[in-house]
C-alpha cells in the first residue's frame, strides 16, 4: 500500500486538457491540492470539470514572468508546492523543409524552455517541500522513436531527458526527485485530431491492441509522486502498450497468426 498523497500541492501545467487533465483529475482523486494551468482564458471551465480540489490559473509556460506568478499563486491557494507535474507541449505537423524560426520557437518555447522555466520558478518551494517531485510529460517520439512531420517536437522532447538527467544531479541534495513520464499513443483530443486513418495505423503497432488512457498516465506520474520513489531519480517510466518493442511489423504479424 503506498503512503496517501492526500493533502499535497500539486501543479500541473497544460492540465486543462487531454494528458494533463488525466494527470490533475488521477491527483485530485487521490486527495491532492491541484492548480492547473492553460493559456487559454476559457480553459479554466476544466477546473470545474474535474473532481477534487482544483482550480485554474492562466499561465503561458514559455514566459518567465508566467511560471513566477503561476508558482506564486500555487503557494498563496495550496500552501506550498510539493509536485510540479510539467506537462504543457504542443505538437504542430511540419515537415523539416517547410519549417520557420517561428514553428522552432514556438515548440521549443512549450515544450523545452517551458519546462525549465517552469522548474526553476517552483523550485523554492519544491525544496521547501522536503519531499519535492518534478515529473516531466516527455514522448516516445524523439527519445525512443521518429515520425514524420514532427522533427521539431521530438527534438523538443529529448531534449527534456537531457535536462531531466543533469537537473536530478542538482537538485538531488534539495530532497527533489526528476523524472519523466514517457507516452505513447494516448486517446485525447490531440490524437482526435490525428484522424481515423492515423489511430487505425498506430493501434495496429501496439501488442496490446488497443490505445492508453490519460489515466495510465496520470498513474505513473502519481507513482512517481510517491514516498516510495523517494530513490528513483532522472529515470523515464514508457508507457505505451509495448509499441516501442516490435522491431518490425513482422513482429506483430506473427502475434496475430
């Protein structure tokens, strides 16, 4: 039985939607103080959607100022920060030819620099903690697998596992663990937008035949969260239904013979 989370502060960013409202809504089940943010003013109506005790703050992840004002508002409403759930990420489509300064910086500022922006702003308060988690929302693509189209997004995603293995050295001696959470093909509204011929193709690549819940997510990052990982640090969890382990699809078509 693992020690009760009840009562903890948590921030999520981009928990308004998809993989991070599974990560708030899996930590507020669990008793959990949770602040999510978006950068959409109408993304607070998330807050309500999700049971528990949460609530909203407008925050874009790329600002500096953003992340400050976003951790000083966590410990004004929870008390304090004992888990940053850094989530937020965008995954526009661009083949590496047709990409812009623009397309680069807009990914890179989500998801690379708004995670470390995000960690050094709550990191006062994580050390305060005693018991400071940091679980990054990472990808297979990009430090395991490619596709076509998102050069810029796994790029931004590997280079999250680069920041993840030298930041848990530093901040080992604060009491803060650094880890990730590593998604495959997870049914939310991104993946919606993929299309039918995309879900069809992806599912088909997954030993476990069928595509993960936000909730499988959010439960590895609660587990990450624990006192019983008090000792895991700069390591990844993948979950992905075995879809990184085929090495061909004639792998798969000998499981379904």
């Amino acid at each position: 039985m693992f020690t009760s989370i009840a009562g903890r502060a948590v921030v999520v960013t981009g928990g308004t939607r998809g993989i991070g409202k599974g990560i708030a809504s899996v930590f507020a089940r669990n008793g959990a103080k949770v602040l999510i943010t978006a950068r959409a003013c109408s993304s607070s109506a998330a807050a309500a959607d999700t049971p528990g005790e949460v609530s909203f703050v407008l925050a874009d992840v790329a600002s500096r100022e953003d992340c400050r004002r976003m951790a000083a508002i966590a410990q004004e409403r929870l008390g304090g920060i004992d888990v940053l759930c850094a989530n937020a990420g965008i995954f526009p489509d661009g083949r590496l030819e047709d990409l812009t300064e623009d397309d680069l910086d807009r990914v890179f500022g989500t998801n690379l620099k708004g995670t470390v922006l995000s960690v050094q702003a709550c990191l006062p308060a994580l050390a305060a903690s005693g018991r400071g988690r940091v679980v990054l929302t990472s990808s297979i693509t990009g430090p395991i697998t490619g596709y076509p189209g998102w050069t810029h997004y796994g790029a931004s995603k590997a280079g999250q596992l680069g920041f993840m293995r030298t930041a848990a050295i530093e901040l080992a001696p604060k009491g803060i663990t650094v880890n990730a959470v590593l998604p495959g093909n997870i049914v939310t509204e991104g993946l919606d937008e993929l299309g039918a011929q995309y879900t069809a193709a992806m599912t088909s690549a997954i030993p476990m035949g069928r595509l993960g819940t936000v909730d499988e997510i959010g439960y590895a990052a609660l587990f990450l969260a624990t006192d019983e990982a008090a000792y895991i640090t700069g390591q990844t969890i993948v979950v992905d239904g075995g879809q990184v382990l085929p090495e061909s699809p004639d792998a798969m078509a000998a499981i379904t013979e």
